[in-house]
C-alpha cells in the first residue's frame, strides 16, 4: 500500500510500525491494514538513527501540510516522542527529565513530603490502633485482598456491572467484548492488549495480590470506560468514519499513552463517581465476597496523594541519581509498602521501556482530574469525559484549555 507525497498520518504509521521491530513491545497496538504492517516487516531492519531521521523530517512536513489544526497537533506529539526514543535507542545522552518531557508534554518534578505527611495523618484516623501505621495500613491492606481462587468471579462480576453502566452511559459497540487472563513475572498490575474489531485481552498479573477495593479501578481502567472503550469508540471513530489512520497504531512512550492512562485512571469516577465503595460490596456480595464499601472509598480518597511517590523514586533514581536502596526505602517510608512490593515497583521504574511510563499515571490523573473539574458549570461529568474518549485531545491542548478555564 503505497503512500501518497506527503501523506505525513501513513508514514507516521510505518514509522511507529519500525520502531516495535526494534523494541518489543514499542507497539501497543495495531489495527490497521495488516498489509502496511507486512510491508514494514519486509523491510530491512532500521537503525535507531534511520528512525531519528525519519521522524525529524515528518515533523519538518508537518507545517506544509494541509492537515487539521488537531490533527497536526497531535502528530507532532506523537512525533517528538518518537524522535526522543530514537534518539535513546541510538545511545545518545538525554537527561531523565527532557526524556519525560519529550514524550508526554509535561514537566515533573519532585512531590512535597507535607502533603505526604498530612495523607499519612489521614490515615491515622481511619486505621485506629497501635503500632506503626505502616503496619496498620499492611493489615488493612491483607484483609482486603481478595482470596486468589475467588479474583476471576470478582473480576467478572465488577467487568459485567461496569459494562452496563458504559454502555448506558457513553454507548459502545454491539460485538465489543473483553476477555481476562491471570499472568505472572510482569512488572505492572494488569494491562490491555487491544486486538481489534473491538476486542480486548486483559491480563491480571497474579504475582501481586489484589484488593477488593482496588479491583472497581483495575477493571474501570483497563475495560470500562477506560483503554478498552477508548479503544473502541476511537477506531469506530477516528479510523473508521474519519479514516484518521494514524489512531490505527498505539505507541509507547508518545503523548497519547499520558491522556489514555489519565483517563482510564478516572474511569471509576466517570462511571460511578461518589459512592463507588458500597455500589462495589454491592456488586462483590453478590459472588460471595465482603466489602467495607464505606471504608474502602475513604482509605482511597485519604491515599491518594501518596500516588506521586512513585514518580519521586523515579526521579529520584534516574535524575538525582540515587542508590536503589534508598529508593526502596523512600517508598517504604512515604508510599507505606512492603519491602518486597517497594522492590516490585522500583522494577517497573528501571525497566528499559516503562522507566519513564510512571508519569503518565501521576501527571495524566492530575492534569485529567483538574479539566473534568474545570468543566463548564452544569455540564454533567459524562458529557466531559466522553471528549476524552473520542477525541485526539494532547496533553498541551489539555493543559491549554485549563490556562483559558
């Protein structure tokens, strides 16, 4: 399939295309032509300089070209964050922080230990008793876990009821469908595999153990309304009736993964909002499984400051240039984990494709979290959130409309 002079989204596609020959995984996801794909895969095997160039000279195109304000806007995201990956690729230097910058359009910077202290004192009062409140959260957190024979009728009673309140409230696909498997050696909690015509695979990594009151988020993020109804509604959308094939491929390390994950981070709150605690014991009882609903949505609302610190340690380790060991134990400290969950972490955070991916949670949840509340007084949260699945939104447009609100 040959492109057209010019055709900046196609080559955009190819390009993205060369770099998962490079790096496994690079591409999240693919659900265009397969013949684009089998011709990039036919080509000899591209040089992370090749790839530098390439990206360069499309964002040199990109001003010529007749494309949509939006549209190019979210090319030259794209774009640059490729341009940074290949850069790295080809072993040249780039600072932690530019690196960040460079694929997701924000600036990150170290988080205020008092707003950790006052979460640690709201916890306090939550999780009365003695000892240290490390160990008191860790028994919370162990009574809460869901008994590892019984996640698959949790995970399945929670994905049906959030399907309906989706497609009740946003409309989706009639073939749409998700399937779920239980994996292990992962460094991440769970993740979507986007495979097309509106289906999804969504592994749970059994390794950690889960909460009952963290499994709503886990499915509201990974299936509804999170990455597989942006999926969904996106190709339906943009590919299909706007034929933007540049949304056929999902990229590593590229704005859009900041908005995606930002999104799917607030699915609970676009799906059910207030109140999400008791509606999930509701939904749990119903499979035999016990919820403190009430407590649950407190101890969340209460821990969620304590989210940044997972940025601070990567920070931390790849900006300030910190031993891991102090890292571990700056996560033990302000994050009131477990040494080995601490070590858990900091695996994904020195992993060589997702060492930069953490801020894509801290920052998209922020910057996502403060549009939807800046939204025009009376707009109902759904009718904003819906913009964020169907449109090619950009962190800077994002943060852009916020400077105007």
């Amino acid at each position: 399939m040959a492109a057209a002079p010019g055709d900046v989204p196609l080559e955009y596609v190819r390009l993205g295309l060369r770099f998962g020959r490079l790096e496994s995984g690079f591409v999240d996801a693919y659900t265009g032509d397969p013949r684009i794909r089998a011709h990039v895969y036919d080509e000899p095997a591209p040089t992370p300089a090749q790839l530098r160039d390439q990206a360069r000279g499309l964002l040199g195109e990109l001003d010529s070209s007749d494309l949509a304000a939006d549209r190019a806007d979210y090319l030259r995201g794209q774009l640059t964050g490729l341009e940074c990956t290949a850069r790295k690729l080809a072993g040249e230097p780039v600072g932690y922080l530019d690196e960040v910058a460079a694929y997701f359009q924000v600036q990150v910077t170290l988080g205020d230990p008092a707003a950790y202290a006052a979460a640690h004192t709201e916890l306090e009062a939550l999780l009365p008793g003695g000892g240290p409140l490390a160990e008191r959260y860790a028994q919370y957190r162990r009574r809460e876990e869901c008994p590892p024979g019984r996640l698959d009728d949790a995970v399945h009673a929670l994905s049906s009821a959030l399907r309906d309140r989706v497609r009740g409230r946003y409309g989706l696909p009639d073939v749409e469908t998700v399937r779920y498997e239980v994996v292990t050696d992962q460094p991440w909690s769970g993740f979507n595999y986007y495979e097309g015509n509106f289906t999804s695979r969504v592994a749970i990594n059994a390794d950690l153990p889960h909460r009952m009151g963290q499994l709503p988020h886990l499915v509201a993020h990974e299936s509804y309304p999170g990455h597989h109804t942006e999926h969904c509604r996106k190709e339906r959308g943009l590919v299909e009736r706007a034929d933007r094939v540049e949304h056929s491929v999902f990229l590593v390390n590229t704005p859009e993964c900041l908005m995606a994950e930002g999104l799917a981070d607030l699915g609970v709150e676009a799906s059910i909002g207030e109140g999400w605690g008791p509606w999930a014991a509701e939904i749990l009882a119903d499979v035999g499984l016990h919820l403190d609903g009430h407590l649950a949505e407190r101890i969340a609302v209460a821990a969620a400051p304590l989210n940044r610190v997972r940025q601070d340690a990567a920070i931390l380790l790849h900006d300030r240039g910190s031993d891991p060991d102090d890292v571990v134990a700056y996560l033990q400290r302000w994050s009131l984990v477990s040494a080995d969950r601490a070590r858990q972490q900091l695996r994904f955070l020195t992993h060589p494709l997702w060492r930069a991916y953490i801020s894509t949670y801290v920052e998209g949840f922020d910057l996502l979290s403060a549009w939807l509340a800046a939204r025009p007084e009376g707009q109902p949260v759904g009718d904003r959130f819906v913009r964020l699945l169907d449109e090619p939104l950009t962190p800077a447009a994002v943060a852009d409309e916020l400077r105007v609100a």
